[in-house]
C-alpha cells in the first residue's frame, strides 16, 4: 500500500522532470538536498564515511538501465524506487513496533500509522536519493530489533550492534551514538557491572567503527578533523529567521508538517536556477499542530517515566535537539534532517495511547484529536505537494 503511494510520485518526477538528477546542478534545486552530488559520490565522507559503498550499487544498476535504454529516466527512476522502498520498509518497522512491542489496538496504530506515513520528510525521502533516506530506513530498523530483544530480556549480540553501528554511523556520523543507547538499557537493573559491561562493548563497536572510518580516509585524522571542523564552522551560523522559529518551522514542525515555500535565485559557477526552500510557518494551526504533537510527546515520556525504552527513544531525539537546536548545526536548513529522528513520534504516541488504554475516555478524545490532526496534515502535505509539483513543471520540466 505504501509503495503504492510513494512510487508514482517518483515515476513521474523521474521521466517528466529533472529535478532528480540534473546534469548541471549538483545540489540545493529544492530543500537544500544534494541529489546529483550524493548520486555520485555518496557525500562527504567526514560526514558520510561509507555511503559511497551504499550508494554505489544502486548507481550502477541505475547506469546499466541508462545504457540499454539512453534515457535518463530509466535511470532516475531506479533511485526514486529504492527511495520509496526505503522509506515505506521504514514505517513497516514502525508499525511492527507498535504492534509487536507496545501491542496497541489494531486502529489505533492505523491511525498513527496514517499519521506518519504523510509526514513531509516521509513524501520528500520517497523520491529523494540522500543519505537521510537510508538512514531513516536503518534506524526504524534498529530501532524495532533493539526495542525487540530489550522486551524479550535477551542482550543485543556484540556483532549485531557493532554491524549497525557500521551501517547507521557510515551513513551519517551523528547517527553512530544512537546505536549504543540501547545497550545501556538491556537489564532490568541499573548496576556498576551492567554499565561497564555496556560501556566495553560500545568501546569495542567505536574501535572497529573509528578503524574503518581512518582507513577510508587513508588514515589522514587531521584531514578528518580539519574538515569537520571546517563544516561546523559553516553550517552553525544560523540565517535569515528567529531561533525560536527555525526551531518551530524549520526543525520540528516542518518534519511533519510543510509550511508554505519560497522561491530563491541561486548560482552554481555561471549557472544561474530556482531553488525551492521552506518559509516559517504563518498560519495559527500550523503552531497549534506543532505544539500538539511536542505536548503529546512530553505526555508520553511523563506517563511512561519507568519504562527504559522509551528512555531510549528520549535520548535518541535528544542527540538530534543537542545538535541542530543547541550546537545549530544546519538549523536554518534542519527541515533535511527528519530521516534522523522523525520515526520517534509515531513511536511516542503509541506509548502515550498505550499508558491511556485503562482510561477509556482519554484514550477516545486523544484518538479523535489524533484523527482531526491527521486529516489536517494530509490536506495541508498534499496541497504543498501539489505546489511543489507546479514547480518543478515551471523550472524543471523535460
């Protein structure tokens, strides 16, 4: 059903279009994504270590249907496929959470399953190649496994944790520290022996990690350091708006929910071309479903206080706030970065109808609140879809 929804999108956009892959502008066409450039090259490696390896496959698939075909929309649409099977794989693991691990009633994780598969970051990732459409796809999954053994009382095995870590922190480096906060989490009690258990094996996942990570590098650190701390320097001075409503619109809100678009003029050498961004939000319900959801959130956390994972959700997020709120890395484009976090909002209201499910009343004005929601933001996405598709066929139509 979802690749149903997803998949034709990236059809059309893949023959009729090319704002995929445009041979002349490498990156930032339309929400500061980098298609062309991760396309080749899978992105920087200081921050993306080994999306190369990830990306390369599909590239060359994508290149033989291209040579046999000599039309660049066969080429184009093996991305957007894999776009969207990443994507829809993402919110299966979701809804096997929901069902699996917090066993919540079958329409009520339809409903939140509805929610979230409209999500802006959700549409965007469907026919985007990014790295943020991989790694939406391998922290659902960890993310589900995890929560999995942690339910059943069985350790995360040393291998698995270390390949996730690979995977996960290959894809975007922020994303490596994620894959340890289960560890700490898998005992019933909280000891000296358990924590220091944890810790070994973190270290020992870092180790293997940090080797990979140099060896792709050549084993050249300081060049490592040197260009993070030139890309920190670069993307941490925030532009144009207020913290408070980049915050807003930008890195909560417009994950979920799309604000209305801006046009910009932008150059690439003497290339001159339409980029699409995001505007702050300048409508009361836009901030009224953006609280919602942060209440909601805050809810679930309260409500399930004694419940270890959904500690692990909570530091998961907040290694995310940490970055892009606190240090402000890429704040002002943040509206790229929800394939990092967005899959823990569905995951929080379904433990906040699972601490309701006793109080019948609650659980039913939460559920048509939820609806109401829901309805809003299907018809608020859909009508923003339906603007960025006009203009992609203004600028950008073959």
């Amino acid at each position: 059903m979802l690749l149903i929804l997803y998949i034709p999108l990236g059809i059309y956009f893949s023959f009729f279009s090319t704002i995929i892959y445009n041979e002349k502008i490498p990156w930032d066409i339309y929400f500061s994504f980098d298609n062309r450039s991760i396309i080749l090259s899978g992105g920087m490696i200081e921050k993306h270590p080994f999306s190369y390896y990830f990306i390369m496959p599909i590239f060359n698939l994508a290149n033989w249907f291209y040579h046999i075909n000599n039309n660049l929309g066969f080429f184009n649409v093996i991305f957007t496929v894999f776009c969207a099977v990443n994507v829809s794989l993402g919110i299966v693991f979701v809804y096997k959470y929901l069902t699996n691990i917090i066993n919540l009633k079958t329409k009520t994780t339809y409903l939140i399953i509805i929610f979230y598969t409209f999500f802006s970051t959700n549409i965007l990732l469907s026919f985007t190649p990014e790295t943020y459409t991989f790694s939406i796809f391998l922290l659902s999954f960890y993310t589900y496994i995890s929560a999995l053994f942690i339910n059943r009382q069985k350790k995360i095995p040393l291998i698995f944790n270390t390949i996730m870590g690979i995977f996960i922190g290959g894809e975007t480096i922020t994303n490596l520290p994620k894959t340890y906060i289960p560890l700490f989490f898998e005992n019933k009690k909280f000891n000296l022996k358990e924590f220091l258990t944890a810790a070994l094996k973190t270290l020992f996942s870092i180790v293997i990690f940090v080797l990979l990570y140099l060896w792709r590098r050549d084993w050249d650190y300081m060049k490592i350091l040197s260009k993070s701390a030139t890309q920190y320097e670069k993307f941490s001075n925030p532009k144009g708006e207020t913290w408070w409503n980049m915050i807003t619109s930008y890195f909560f809100g417009g994950n979920m929910l799309f604000p209305s678009f801006i046009e910009k003029n932008l150059r690439f050498f003497k290339i001159q071309y339409k980029a699409l961004y995001y505007h702050i939000y300048d409508q009361p319900l836009q901030y009224i479903f953006c609280l919602s959801i942060f209440l909601f959130m805050i809810g679930s956390l309260i409500a399930n206080r004694k419940n270890k994972l959904l500690y692990i959700l909570g530091f998961s997020f907040l290694i995310d706030i940490i970055i892009h709120g606190f240090m402000k890395f890429g704040l002002w484009v943040s509206f790229i970065y929800g394939g990092h976090w967005v899959f823990v909002v569905p995951l929080l209201l379904g433990w906040l109808f699972y601490a309701l499910r006793n109080n019948k009343k609650i659980y039913k004005m939460l559920f048509i609140f939820l609806g109401l929601l829901t309805l809003y933001l299907i018809i608020n996405n859909l009508f923003r879809l339906s603007e960025f598709i006009n203009f992609v066929n203004k600028y950008y139509k073959i």
